[in-house]
C-alpha cells in the first residue's frame, strides 16, 4: 500500500484521549475504527474525535484500509490482544510493557516475524525533543565517556488519580513494569544493552484505596512489589543505580549521567519537551540546553512506525528494544526475589537518533 497509514485503535480508556488528540491531528495516518470491550466508551471516543468508524475488536480487525492497530488494552491483555491484531494480518503498536513475561513477549514478535508484519512498542517519549536533545549531547561527548548514572522514580502511587488503577497494583504493573519502561528503554538509548541486574524489593501495603471516578474510596489487592532498588550494568561498561517506587511520600523523578567530562540531568523520560542540564567538572551552575524537536506527545511513535513501513526502513520504538526492556525489568524481579544477580540474555539495536527537524505533524506520505 502507499499514501496515509489507515490507524485502528483498541482501548478506549484514559490514555486514549492522548493518543487520539495527536494521531487525528497527523498527517501521515488517518485513525480509521475505535473498538473496546465496552462498546459505549469506543462510541463516545469516536464522537469525541471525530473517528467514522466504533465498535468491537473484531469489527475493526475487518477493516481493509486499517494497517497499525494501535493496542491500549491493559498490560494483561497486551499480548492476547496483539496476537489477534497480527493474526489478521495488521502491524501492531503495543502500549507498554510489551507483555507480563518472557514468553509472551517471545510469542508476540515470533508471531509478527511468520505473519511479515511489525510489533512496535511505547514509550515514544523516546522520540520527543527532551529526550532527543539529552541523547545529541551525550553523542556529542559533551560529558565524555558515561561512567555511571542515578535514576530516581518516586511517587505515593497512582490510585489518588487513576479511576481503575487495580491492573497498575497486579502482575504487568508496580512502578517497575508500569513506569520502569520509561527510563530503562532511556538508558538503552544512551548507554546500550544492559548486561547484568541486581536488586531489592518490598511491599509497603497488602492493599490500596482507589482515589478517583466511580469506583473511589474501594479497595484493592496490591499483588506485586511496589518498590525495586536496582544496579543495572550496561555492555559498554556503565551502571546505573535505580529506584522504581510507589511507596514515597515524596514525588520526584530524576536520571543523571556522570562521565569524565561532567554530570548531566537528562529530563524526565516520561515527558517530550523539558531542556536538559550539564554540569561541567568545576561548574558552578549547569549549562541549560534547550529541547530541540517535536513536542508533540504520545502518538509520534505510531508516525515513525507508519513511515518506516513506508519506506521499508526498521522503526525506532522496535519489539526487540522492548522485549530487552522487559527482559531487564523481569529480571530485575528475579533478582529481588532470588538475592542473586541475574544476567541479561537478550540485546537490542541502540536507535538511531532522529533528525533535529523530524516532524510527526509533516505530510510526507
Ligand atoms: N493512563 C496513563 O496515564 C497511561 C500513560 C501511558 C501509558 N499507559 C498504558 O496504556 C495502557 C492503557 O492504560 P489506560 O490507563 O488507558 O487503561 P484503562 O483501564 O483506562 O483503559 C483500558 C481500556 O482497554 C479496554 N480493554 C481491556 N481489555 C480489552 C480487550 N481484550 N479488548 C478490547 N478492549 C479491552 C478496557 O475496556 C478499557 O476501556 C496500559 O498499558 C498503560 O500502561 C497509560
């Protein structure tokens, strides 16, 4: 096929609402059909934006023009939900994590490579101007060789805002598997593959109270840890000490890099347009670089995708950068669980980076 991409989306919870406000602004891809289990909120999503086709999965997967289907499901349901997607023969953009283990993961992109279409995967954030601009300048040796790196994700939890926050408490969430995917797929970005992990892990609470929507003031079974400390050794020879937590009453996030030349703050990896820091040795303030690129939010990866198709190129977000990264994270587990380090078996191609003018909103197909 050549021209416009045709975009299903499956899901139509609260992170829809991003995707859809970007993917209906973009020129390269026309979103086509919303399904979701819950006919009536894929229905009032296509009212919202404007979207001609509603439905169920597999009305959508019946849809010749649709090539990417663009998965929102929750992460349980992740792989079910791609194995359908390629098994009618379309391309898949998985939100994250890829899937809740090994093996599906492994199924997903074994299944993808017998039926020729791609598996690629969020975060896109990754493409954004913050993150791009952090990347330039590590390439750009303005802190030399990277030695070493901090990475701190703290938070109370996301029950305050989430209206059904119960699959970020079970198996596939917790802050490493739900919020981890950000900063690990960062760090392979600008240090490599990752090589070995060690960890620790606990449990603040056996249960949580939903904050938000209809179901606020239930409670819940939290049912994986929701605090990991982490030592991640990269290949080429770094390491990152890691704090994935839903247990601080303090709200911070940070990723800095050390390398002899200096100390940088990359922004949060989470997010598209915040400038970056660095420190040089013997700097009494850090020099701020702005972000360069597109701002726009989550939604870019499926343009690179749609492109990279196109033009028959590998995209960026690839299934193989993600199962590596959820193979890290799955491991990371492990290694809590077992108070042994645990070596990494798979890899994953480094990205290349964007060009400084790459647009998701420009017409090019
Ligand atoms: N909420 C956020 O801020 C956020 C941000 C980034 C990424 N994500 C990721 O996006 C995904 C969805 O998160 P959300 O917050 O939108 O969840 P959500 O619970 O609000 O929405 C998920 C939707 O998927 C539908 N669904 C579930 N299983 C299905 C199936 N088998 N077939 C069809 N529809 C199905 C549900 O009915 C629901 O409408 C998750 O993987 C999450 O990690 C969420």
């Amino acid at each position: 096929m050549s021209g416009k991409v045709g975009v299903g989306i499956i899901g139509a919870g609260v992170i829809s609402s991003q995707y859809l406000t970007n993917l209906t602004t973009f020129a390269d891809v026309k979103v086509l059909f919303i399904a979701d289990l819950d006919t009536e909120r894929a229905r009032e999503r296509a009212e919202e934006f404007g979207i001609p086709g509603h439905g169920t999965v597999e009305q959508l997967l019946a849809t010749a023009e649709v090539e990417i289907v663009v998965n929102l499901t929750v992460p349980s349901a992740h792989v079910a939900v791609g194995e359908t997607i390629i098994s009618a023969g379309k391309h898949v953009w998985s939100e994250k994590p890829l899937a809740l283990d090994r093996s599906g993961g492994q199924a997903l992109l074994e299944a993808a490579e017998s039926a020729g279409v791609r598996v690629a995967c969020a975060p896109d954030t990754m493409l954004g101007a913050s993150f791009q601009t952090a990347l330039r300048t590590v390439r750009a040796g303005r802190i030399g060789d990277v030695l070493n790196g901090l990475v701190l994700l703290q938070s109370p939890g996301p029950e305050s805002w989430h209206p059904s926050p119960e699959f970020l408490f079970d198996v596939g969430g917790g802050p490493l598997l739900d919020i981890g995917p950000y900063y690990l797929t960062a760090l392979v970005h600008l240090l490599g593959p990752v090589t070995r992990v060690s960890a620790t892990s606990s449990i603040a609470r056996p249960t949580r109270v939903i904050g938000s929507g209809p179901k606020a003031g239930t409670s819940f079974p939290v049912n994986v840890p929701t605090h990991h400390g982490a030592l991640i050794e990269f290949a080429g020879g770094a390491a990152v000490q890691a704090v994935f937590s839903f247990e601080s009453a303090i709200r911070r996030t940070l990723l800095e890099l050390t390398g002899t030349a200096g100390s940088m703050a990359v922004p949060d990896p989470n997010g598209f347009d915040k400038p970056t820091e660095v420190w040089e040795l013997d700097a009494q303030e850090p020099a701020v670089i702005d972000a360069v690129g597109s701002t726009a939010t989550r939604g870019v990866g499926v343009v690179e995708l749609a492109r990279a198709i196109r033009a028959g190129e590998p995209e960026r977000a690839s299934g193989e950068l993600a199962y590596h990264v959820l193979d890290v994270m799955i491991s990371i587990a492990e290694a809590a669980e077992s108070g042994e380090a645990v070596q990494i078996a798979s890899t994953a191609t480094v990205p290349p980076l964007l060009p400084e003018d790459w647009d998701p909103a420009a017409a090019t197909l």
